[in-house]
C-alpha cells in the first residue's frame, strides 16, 4: 500500500504493507549523509546481529544493516493507524464485549477458558486484517480456539461485524501488541501460530523493525506445544530468505514446508503481491519436543 503522506508510519502487527517509504518530517537527511551514517554503525551492527560472519544471509550486509536511531518504539507492533469512522467506533463499542478479551490480559489458561467459554486448542493468529482468514481458520477447526491480534481499526470493526452476523464462535478478538500477548502465554500453551504477509519493512535500515526476528522466535517456540506449528507467509522473497534465517536459530523449530502453499483463503495483501508478479512463499515449522 503506497502512501503520500510524510507523517510517521503507524503500523499494526502484518496490518499495513508501505511498499513505498513514508518519512517523517524531521528526517530528510540526504542519500549521502544516510550512507555515511549507515557505514558508521555497521560493524557494531554486526556484534548486536550475531548473524554469521560471511557468506549467507545471515551476515551483516549493505541491504540489512540499521539506521543509527533504530526503529522507533513500538513501531512493529503497537502503533495504531488509519481512522476510524464514528459508524467502525460504534461497532467496536457495540460488538467488542461480546469478541473481544483485554489487551492487558491475563492471558493464563483459567482467563483463556473463561474469555472463550470453551477449552480447546489454542491457535493464535497475527495481524488478521478484516479476518477473512481467521475465521476460515476457526471453521475448520470447531473444536480449537483462535485468538486473533489486530491493531488496525478499521479492520477490527469488519471482523467483529462479520463474527457477530455469520460467526463462528470460537474466535475471539484482542486490540494489542501481539509480542506482548505471545510474552504472557502459558508456555507450551499454544498448538498453532500464524503471521501471514507481515509489513516487509523492504529498506534496508529498516529491517530492524520486521515482526520476525530471534526474539519472535525464540517466543514462538516458548509459546507451542510439543507439536505445535509456525506457519510464515510472504510476497518479499528478501523477507523469506529473513524468516528461514530467523528461524534457522531455534533448533527446537524444524521445516515441514518450504515450497508450495497449505490450504488457506487468499488474503488481501497475498492478492496484491499476486498482481504485481510477486511469489508467495508459505514456511512452516513444527515444534520438537
């Protein structure tokens, strides 16, 4: 999604996909200041990264080296954008006691039952959108439970309107920052986790601020239980390349897909990146005991 604007992004977790590089206004330092910079702080890049020294893509390159400010805080997960029209606020007003559970928790498997009305297996799902996956997600499974985490707006209000007209009911919606919800799951408490197309984040100092890295990860596989699956998926081959190396640093997390694509609804950014002749790359993982 392109945009104009030379405000501040504000991103939801897989939420918004900037495939051009908003700015802030207090940021236009020139392409050669920026390079200067960015030489500066790459060899303590490196020491920070703890990727390979050389020679995979893991190493500290001119393409995934930071910016010397780093992303501003929350900037991944816990910054809400787009506007929210009076008609979405009151659904969300309206609809939200009867799907959504705090943001604030807890997220402990006696508020689990409670918030959902039912045990089950968990299944968590990053970033949903308008939730037209999600709640594909939950109709094969009538037995689990699906937790979708979603900060923009917007879409939260479409899916809260389109649980509440057509379900199903074992869904449940929480407006919050997805790292901290994965922080205060039960370990082992989770049979599936998802994060379809995340933000790219595509420029290099940038990269920093992509959803998957070592400490997703690293919470990925606390959260699962034995058995458990990760499934990743993205149009930004660079991005893929990102997550199997990512990945690759959690030995409990072993590859049961890396080509092809599982059965799962066409998301709206997965359709996009179709139309602009981008290959969808769908990773999943299945947690070692």
């Amino acid at each position: 999604m392109k945009t104009s604007t030379d405000f501040p992004p504000e991103v939801s977790a897989g939420a918004h996909r900037p495939d051009a590089e908003p700015r802030h206004p207090t940021a236009r330092a020139s392409a050669s200041t920026r390079e200067t910079t960015d030489r500066l702080v790459r060899s303590a890049y490196a020491g920070w990264r703890q990727g390979p020294e050389t020679g995979d893509a893991g190493s500290v390159t001119d393409d995934d080296a930071p910016s010397v400010t780093g992303p501003p805080p929350g900037v991944r997960t816990t910054r809400r954008r787009g506007r929210t029209s009076a008609a979405k606020t009151a659904v969300l007003d309206q609809l939200g006691p009867a799907w959504t559970l705090p943001a604030a928790g807890p997220w402990d498997a006696a508020a689990l039952d409670a918030g959902f009305g039912q045990g089950g297996p968990l299944r968590v799902d990053i970033g949903v959108g308008s939730g037209e996956a999600t709640r594909a997600w939950a109709v094969e499974a009538p037995e689990a439970r699906v937790l979708a985490i979603e900060l923009h707006r917007p879409g939260l209000a479409k899916l809260l309107g389109a649980l509440e007209a057509d379900g199903p009911a074992n869904v449940r919606v929480v407006e919050a920052d997805a790292l901290g919800v994965l922080e205060q799951l039960d370990p082992g408490s989770v049979a599936a986790l998802r994060l379809l197309f995340p933000d790219p984040w595509p420029k290099r100092r940038h990269v920093e601020r992509r959803m998957v890295d070592r400490a997703f990860v690293g919470l990925a596989a606390r959260v699962l239980e034995p058995g458990g699956q990760l499934h990743l998926a993205t149009d930004w081959a660079d991005y893929a390349e990102h997550m199997r190396t990512m990945v690759a640093t959690e030995p409990r997390l072993a590859r049961v897909l890396d080509a092809g694509r599982p059965a799962r609804p066409v998301t709206t950014y997965e359709r996009r990146g179709l139309e602009l002749g981008r290959t969808i790359t769908d990773l999943v993982y299945r947690l070692d005991a």
